[in-house]
C-alpha cells in the first residue's frame, strides 16, 4: 500500500503525491488537459484537479474501501465539494496501476468542453 508522503519543515509542510496520482496526473496532461496535483480547495487537499471540468479525481489506497470510519471521512469530505459544484470521482491505486490509459481517456472524454460533464 502506497500513502501520501508529508514532508515537512520548520516552515512549510509539502505533500508529496503517490507514483498513483502522479500517473494519472502525467497522462491526463498528455491528452491536453490541465490538471493540479494536491490541490487545496479550502476545506482539503485533493489529488487531482481539472479546473476546466470542474473535477476533483482522488487516487486512494485500500483503507478507503475496507475502513468504516475512513468511509465515512471520504463521504463527507467529498460532500464539501457539492455546494461548489465540483463533481469528485475515485480510483484505487490498483485501477490505476492496471487501467491507466484507459482511465486517462474516459477522463478525457467527460472534461473536454464537449465532454458529457459540461
């Protein structure tokens, strides 16, 4: 299982994205999109962004479909987006691992401007 990685300082904590996130993020941006990894949208970071779809693409480990309370935590983190109007969509690490490029074009064809997701 592969977990975010904090790094810290006196003064600032970075986060650094799983080999996961940073596949998809890689690939996503080779179809043309632009995508920010471990954003912050006020509430929590995310994996993934594409400001364009208005998505927020979270990458997670097993924990968060074999944890009741990390379940639940995923739940209403990702209720915080609703009021925005920010759609969040996840992926294990293993689909990623396994479906990359095809994840990277069903993403691709529902965040471009003719995309279902407009």
């Amino acid at each position: 299982m592969v977990l975010h990685t904090i790094v810290s300082s006196m003064k600032t904590t970075q986060i650094v994205p799983t080999k996961q996130v940073l596949d998809l993020k890689t690939a996503l941006e080779k179809k043309g999109l632009t995508v920010l990894a471990e954003y912050w949208d006020g509430h929590k970071h995310v994996d993934l962004y594409i400001p364009s779809a208005k998505l927020f693409i979270e990458v997670d480990g097993i924990q968060h479909y074999i944890d009741a309370k990390q379940i639940i935590a995923d739940l209403k983190r990702d209720h915080y987006s609703d009021g925005d109007d920010i759609y969040t969509k996840r992926f294990s690490n293993q689909l990623i691992d396994t479906h990359l490029e095809e994840i990277a074009d069903a993403i691709y064809k529902i965040a471009t401007p003719t995309g279902v997701i407009h």
